[in-house]
C-alpha cells in the first residue's frame, strides 16, 4: 500500500469539498511567513507522530523556528523528516472521526462514525462500542450522504451539524472509491465555534496495484523537492518489495510496518490476515504484517526474515501459515533458519513459534529439530499458535 503523507491527503479533501486549515509545506527554515499560533506536524508516512514528538503547537515564530529546525534534522518513529506542514491551530468545540475502510470478512468497505475523534479512537471503541458506528456501502456507490445522515443521526446529532458531518462522510466515502484506497479517515474532524467542521488531520493509504489509474497523484512527487517521494512507501517496506523481485518464486516481501516486538511471517490464503487477528486478539503486538506464499525461494525467505530482525525492537518471529500445498515447508524453515543466523541470532532462541504444516513438512521438521526449534504442526490451529507466539514474546512460556 501506498501511504500519502498528511499534506497530500489533505490536498485531496480540499478538491472535494472537505475543508482544512489554512497551512504552507516547509523543507527549510527560509520561508517567510505562516500562520500563528500554529501546529507543526512532520510529514513522515507513519502514524503516532504526536507520542512521538512529531507535532508540536507554537505561539510565536521564534517558537516555531526552534522546533522547525530540530523536527527537520531528526526522525519520527524511523522516518526522517524531510518537510513540515506549518498549520493554522484552531479553536475546537468538539472533536468526531470519520474513516473508510474494507471489511475483508464482508468483502465491502465500511463507514465508520465516532462521537469522539483523537488520538485514543481505537480505545474508545474498546471502552465504548456504543459511541462508534459503522455501515457497510457498495464500492459502486459510495454512502448517499441521506444514508449517512441516518447513520450520523442514530448519535442524537441534529440540525446543521447533522447536515455538515454527513456531508463530509459522504464525501469521504466517495474519495475512498474514486483513489482506490484501503484506508481513508479524518482525525480528528473538529467543530469549530461557529459550527463549521473542519479536518484537522487525514490519513489515506492507496491500493498499489491501482496506481496507475492515478498518474496525476503519482506524478506530484516530482513537482518539487518538497514533495519528493514522501507518498511512497518507508525503507522498511521498499526494502520488503526488493526482496520479492529477487527471482519470480512465489511472493515474499509484501510488507506494511507497525510498532510491535513481534515479527511476523504469515501467509497461505487468507490465512495471514486469520495470523494476524489472532496475535491481536491475545493482546500482541505485531511488528509487522506480510503476505507469504507460491513457494518462495530459500534466497527470499532468507533475506525477508533478516529484514523483518533488523527493525529496531523486534525480539521474537512468529511464523505462521496455512496447510500448504504449494510451498515446500523445507524450503520455508531452511530461508528462516538461514536468516536468523546471518542476522546474529539463536534459531531456538528467536523463533517463537513455527506453524507450517504441509508439503515436506517432514523434512522442514527435521531441518527445525537440528537447530532446537519447537515446531507446530496441523494439530495446533493458527488461533493457537498466535497464542504460544504472543506468550513466548511476553517470557511466559
């Protein structure tokens, strides 16, 4: 996936009616004016910039140029910070989220609706199911913003902000379709004093095998050096899509990144999505999601698992798949064994748990043993094995 940097979501909002605050896109310190008091966000394609430092409120411009200086020689979260967006700070009454995504157990995209937007939203729909909402809607279609309106309303919203919140959902609905997106959501949408909503911050992630649909989007990156490259993908996963192009056996690198301890080798259908649930539902925390399968050469395997070892704070690897069929399981725990040892560590050590029953199973066993490498086979189900990896990781088991 391609994920857009905050500036280039907002640049889509504003061209389909969805209003931002005022702002100006800094790569230095010699530009001569913006707004104050301000927000000054890096622009780096990641999320949990605020917990991180990456955005800042400043009241006067030497404030500013202070932190401007150091957000432009420092990394967010692994991502150097190459420009800030300098943002009018605005007054707020009151704070919603609005995100558009695809339900994979559906097979649809889905509208979802808070009544409190921030930076904690995924707590709130833990602590409070009942202040998020959500509704499917044809990918054809988009939510008519009369559809959103009925959604909206069932939170007791009426009058003009009922109006201006369906509106802005519908609209978000439609870009969603129109980019080809697999994430798009305003956090938060703010009501302003006078009633007004505006989005004070955006994140779009675009489908990669869709780009080319997009040349005018894609071609913003060679505008200016301001823009360059920020829609692309981080190092971690360009260096996950080199990997896979190594030779054309089976697909080994298609990697998005998160802030977890847990690395994670998943595939074998929908089995990698099934993996990766299951590591969240017994409270893990992955450090990454992939796509793996079609029999992957030892090479790729190897040099993924060694990728996936060198991100700063992983200290287990789950690897997790289906029964396979067409993925040789010896040739599976060979690439893996292979990798953890060039990348420094113990098999038995590191391996958390390796679930990969199949076509020469037997053999890829064997190859696990020598190293003292506990192994599941088809007797443990992927719930169960996401469970040992996440307890393993925790120094529980």
């Amino acid at each position: 996936m391609m994920r857009l940097l905050e500036y280039k979501s907002k640049e889509i909002l504003v061209k389909n009616g969805i209003p931002i605050p005022s702002s100006v896109l800094v790569s230095d310190l010699s530009h001569a004016s913006f707004p104050l008091p301000a927000v000054l966000k890096a622009q780096v394609p990641i999320g949990g910039r605020q917990k991180a430092g990456g955005v800042v409120e400043v009241q006067t411009r030497q404030e500013a140029e202070a932190h401007l200086q150091r957000l432009l020689s420092s990394e967010v979260r692994g991502h150097p910070v190459e420009s800030v967006l300098i943002e009018e700070r605005v007054e707020t009454t009151r704070e919603f989220y609005l995100g558009i995504t695809v339900d994979t157990v559906a097979k649809k995209p889905i509208a979802i609706f808070s009544t409190e937007g921030g930076i904690e939203v995924e707590e709130t729909s833990k602590k409070n199911p009942n202040a998020v909402l959500k509704r499917h809607f044809p990918a054809s279609t988009g939510l008519p913003e009369f559809r959103a309106r009925e959604m909206i309303s069932q939170c007791g919203i009426r009058g003009r902000l009922l109006l201006r919140l369906s509106a802005t959902l519908s609209r978000l609905t439609a870009i969603f379709t129109r980019y080809d997106a697999t994430i798009a959501e305003i956090n938060p949408l703010a009501q302003t004093a006078d009633g007004k909503v505006i989005a004070l911050d955006c994140h779009m992630e675009l489908d990669d095998d869709a780009l080319f649909r997009h040349a005018t989007l894609a071609s913003l990156s060679q505008k200016s050096k301001q823009q360059k490259g920020h829609s692309e993908k981080g190092d971690f996963e360009k260096k996950a899509a080199e990997i896979d192009r190594l030779d054309q056996r089976g697909v080994a690198g298609r990697l998005i990144a998160f802030d977890g301890d847990l690395g994670l080798i998943i595939g074998g259908g929908g089995a990698s999505l099934t993996a990766f649930d299951a590591v969240l539902r017994h409270e893990g925390r992955p450090a990454n999601y992939c796509e793996i399968g079609g029999n992957p050469s030892v090479l790729k395997t190897k040099e993924l698992t060694k990728l996936i070892l060198s991100k700063p704070g992983v200290e287990k690897l789950a690897v997790i798949m289906n029964i396979v069929s067409n993925t040789r399981v010896d040739l599976m725990a060979r690439g893996v064994i292979k990798g953890i040892l060039e990348s420094g560590r113990v098999p038995s050590e590191t391996l958390a748990v390796f679930r990969i029953p199949g076509a020469w199973e037997e053999e890829g066993f064997k190859i696990l043993r020598k190293y003292g490498v506990e192994y599941c086979d088809r007797t443990v189900s992927i719930d169960e094995a996401a469970r040992i990896a996440v307890e393993k990781t925790r120094g529980n088991l």
